[in-house]
C-alpha cells in the first residue's frame, strides 16, 4: 500500500497515529552473593556453653526444690532430744512406821533425833502417867554418890589393869568422837553407842570387884538403887525399833493420810485437798494416842501431786529426773508408779529409791520434774488424733501409726509408739 503525501494512503485509509514506544525495564540481576567467611570455634565457647549449661540445670533444680519444698506432704522420723519440764505442787510420802503410846506421859529420848538405829535399838522410855521426875533425879543423885565412893574411898590408889585398859578404852572413844564431830558427824551416833557400852561395862566390872563388894557403905547404895530401879521401872515402858531406819520425833499430822497403806488409795481431790490443809483433823482412833517417833526406810519414799493429763508425757514405769525448791543442789531420780484421773485431771505418784534424810522432815514441796527427753521426733504438724487418739500417718500407705508423746517444743514432739517397732527411724510420714 503506498502513502500518498498528507491525505492518506492510496486505498483513501489514513494513517493511525503513532504510539508512543513502551519503555522495557532495566533487566533485574541477582544480588550479589557474599563470600562465605571461615568460622573458628575457640575453646573458651566450650566453656562459655558448660557453664551456662550448669547455671540452667542448677536454677531448674532449685525451682523444682522450692516447689517441693512449698508443696511438700512427707517428712522423716528423725531422731533428737526435747527439754520438757513441769513444776507443780506435791506432797511426800514415806515408807514409814508411826509409833504412838496409848495416854500421855513423860519421855526419855535415848537416841539423837535423825539417827540411823539398827534393829531393836532402844529409841525411847515412856513414864505412864502420875510419874514423878523426882525419881529419875534421886537416881541420878544415887549414881554420882556410888561413883564418888568407889574411886575416892574405896577403890583409892589400887591398881588394877583391867580397869587401866577401860580407862584406856574410854579416853580413845571419847578422841574418836571429837574428831567425828569435826570430820565426820555421821559416825557420831555409832560412836556414842560404843562410848555408853564402855562406861557400862567399866560400872558393872568395879561393882564386881573385892574391894567395891566388900565396902558396906557400897552395899548399900547397890541395894537402894536397885529398889529405885524397880520403882522406877514399875512406870516405864521401853521402846526399842523393829527394823534398821531413821528416827524422827517429828510430827506434821497427815502421817495418818500420806503411808504406804494409803498412797494407792489416793484420788486428785484427796491430794488437792491435802495440799490446801493447814491443820488435818485427828482420825478418832488416834486422839486418845501420843505421838511418840517415826521409823523411816530411807530409800523408799513417794512424791503425789496432780496435774494435766495433757501435759504429762511420762508413762507408767518410766523415770523422770526431780529436784525440789529449796533444795536445788540435789537431784533425785523417780520412777512413774501410779497414772490416774478423770478427763484431764490426773493423778501422778513417783518412787524414789535414793536417800530421803534432807527431806525426812518435809512434807509440802515444789516439785520440778523433767529434763531433757531423748527419742524418735516428727514435726508437730504431722500428728493426727484419731478417735481421739494420737498418731501419726505413714507416707507410703497412709496407715495410722499411735503414738504417745512424750515430750514436745514449738515445732517438734518426741513420740514413742504405742505398739513396738510401728514407727522407726527413718520412716516417711505425712506431715
């Protein structure tokens, strides 16, 4: 087809405009890929990973730790010791032999109060009634004119080494008791006792003498002292011990309430009772009697007084350590005798088997009983009561375990269970 000129082309078209040409974009190239660097591992990454590894598994233990710790619901048996004292009111009983005389008269004392006598020692004389002291004076009156004749008069200048060896014998006796009474006062008694036989038995041998006999002076005296004698003797009656003990001529009036016949009868109101009581009535049977002395066994005697059942952890059989106030540099040990009462009012009564003499004559004391408790302890939280016994839970099969306790703080008990070997060392309870 031809154009011709500006009006078209041949065949009468006209030309179409031209377009503008479409500019193509710049072809696109692929970044340009870095080159690839060397990596040196050193050996301070190693330990730079050990120790972060370390920090973690540490901080993971310790959470989970402290978890346990906040949410845990077991603990262990262990063992340990608790101090658990009480002090508390008593009264002390003795094993005792109170002997009194039917009426009143005078007495004669022939053995130191507090003495230790062996059986069948004269304790004491008892005049009856209506006896004059003026007899025992015209003895004795009698006695010093006898001795003046015998040694001034009769026995004079004569030598005699049976009497030598008495007087000999007399003058250590009387040393031996100087020196116990600065050493040793308790051979005093026993002391005495020898000294009194040798003065006896010195008497006895110069009346049996030539010379003495022959005397008609001497005669005489024997013959009026030996009627004095059984005018006397007609008003006396003669006490002599039953078994070996400790004298007392001290009464306090509950001898009668406090015995060894008694103290297994004794309730807690009795022994309240008892302790508020200043002046004990006189049973019926005794009033018309006189106190006369008390035989004492030493190393049996009983300590009662009552307390809370919930707070005494000692059981029946068992000891407990105990000092009185007043008499705090002696501490005795007692063994649990009697456990009684009602609801929580209980009645406690303690043996003691040590020596009773600083307390022969007490009767109203303060008593502290305890000390440190040694034994299995589990935390306070663990114990349980069921029906309405204590006890503790175990850990692996939630049995109930009963248990006593025995002694306790602000945080842990001392328990022992009620049933032997049930609860051990070690075990795994709930808290």
């Amino acid at each position: 087809m031809q154009y011709n000129g500006g009006s078209g082309y041949r065949d009468g078209s006209r030309p179409r405009a031209h377009l503008p040409r479409e500019q193509q974009p710049a072809p696109v190239r692929p970044p340009r890929r870095p080159r690839r660097r060397r990596l040196v591992v050193k050996p301070r990454f190693f330990v730079f990973l050990l120790v972060v590894a370390l920090l973690l598994t540490g901080l993971v233990y310790g959470v989970r730790t402290l978890v346990h710790a906040l949410v845990q619901t077991d603990v262990t048996v262990t063992y340990g010791m608790i101090e658990d004292v009480i002090t508390v009111d008593a009264l002390i009983a003795r094993n005792e032999e109170c002997v009194r005389a039917e009426g009143y008269g005078q007495i004669e004392y022939q053995v130191p109060d507090l003495s230790y006598v062996a059986a069948d020692t004269p304790i004491l004389a008892v005049y009856s009634s209506g006896y004059s002291g003026d007899r025992a004076q015209d003895r004795a009156d009698l006695e010093q004119d006898i001795v003046s004749r015998q040694q001034e008069t009769v026995l004079g200048d004569i030598v005699n080494p049976t009497l030598q060896q008495y007087d000999a014998d007399i003058s250590a006796q009387v040393e031996a008791i100087s020196a116990a009474m600065r050493d040793n006062p308790a051979q005093l008694d026993a002391l005495s006792t020898q000294l009194n036989a040798l003065l006896s038995a010195r008497q006895a041998y110069i009346e049996t003498t030539t010379e003495a006999s022959s005397d008609s002076t001497l005669t005489q005296y024997y013959a009026s002292r030996t009627q004095l004698l059984s005018q006397i003797d007609a008003w006396k009656t003669q006490y002599r011990s039953e078994t070996d003990g400790i004298v007392s001529f001290t009464f306090d009036g509950l001898e009668p309430y406090l015995n060894l016949e008694t103290i297994d009868a004794l309730d807690a109101a009795t022994v309240k009772g008892l302790l508020q009581e200043s002046n004990p009535a006189v049973p019926e049977e005794l009033r018309s009697r006189q106190n006369l002395y008390r035989l004492v066994q030493p190393n049996d005697w009983y300590v009662v007084f009552t307390t809370q059942a919930s707070r005494w952890k000692i059981g029946k059989g068992e000891t407990c350590a105990i000092y009185f106030e007043g008499y705090e540099d002696i501490t005795y040990t007692a063994t649990v005798r009697t456990l009684s009462g009602t609801g929580n009012d209980l009645l406690v009564v303690l043996q003691m088997s040590e020596d009773v003499s600083p307390l022969i004559n007490a009767r109203k004391v303060r008593a502290v009983i305890g000390g440190r408790v040694e034994g299995m302890t589990v935390p306070l939280s663990s114990l349980h009561t069921e029906n309405s016994q204590q006890g503790v839970y175990r850990a692996d099969d939630n049995t109930f375990v009963p248990v006593r306790v025995v002694g306790q703080d602000a945080k842990n008990a001392l328990v022992m269970p009620l049933e032997e070997g049930a609860l051990t060392r070690g075990d795994r309870i709930r808290k």
